[in-house]
C-alpha cells in the first residue's frame, strides 16, 4: 500500500502539471490560479493536503506587452499528501535549476 500512496501523489502531481501549464497568467490573477490549481487537486481521490504556488518573480519576467504569460513548468512549485489505507505520501514539483526542468519527488519522513 506505501506504493500506491506514493504512485497516487505522483499521478496527482502529473495531472497538475499537465491540466495546466500553458494557461494564461499575470500578477493580477496568480492567486486565483493558484487557488483553482489547489482546488482541483484536492477534488481527486485519497488526497489530503497540496499546496500550489505560483513563481511571480518569474512571471514578471516573462510577461507580454499584453500584461501575461503562459503558466510554464518553472513557475509552478505543488506539494500534494495523500493516504490511502493509512499510508501517507507526499510529493512535491518544483523546478531544478541545474536541470533546467520541473523534477517530481517523492518525500519521506
């Protein structure tokens, strides 16, 4: 069962990333984004916490002579608990500046 907890908060944290880079964002509306982005990801089974912040300093740095961007991997930082059958995982994204990507990892305590 520890697999599958863990397996769950990866597959959470893939489909946050998937359902939603790519999106619209601004300073203006960085919050909302991040509160919809938690929202839905507290809607999904076994889930018991996430945490989404969105990187504005990054987002400063990337807007358009329209006032946004679109929401990129280095931007997004997740954290998602789960527990399934007692087993309690958490996974956390964020993005790895010597890899240049947004890396997945499984935390343990």
């Amino acid at each position: 069962m520890k697999e599958l907890a863990a397996f769950e908060a990866g597959i959470k944290l893939g489909a946050l990333f998937h359902q939603f880079v790519g999106v619209p964002v601004s300073l203006e509306n960085a919050e909302i984004l991040e509160k919809a982005m938690k929202s839905c990801i507290l809607l999904q089974p076994y889930v018991v916490d996430a945490d989404v912040r969105i990187d504005r300093k990054r987002v400063l740095e990337k807007l358009s002579r329209f006032n946004y961007c679109s929401l990129e991997g280095d931007m997004i930082f997740a954290k998602v608990e789960v527990e399934v059958n007692g087993f309690r995982a958490t996974g956390v994204l964020e993005w790895d500046e010597e890899r240049k990507y947004p890396l997945m990892k499984l935390i343990t305590e």
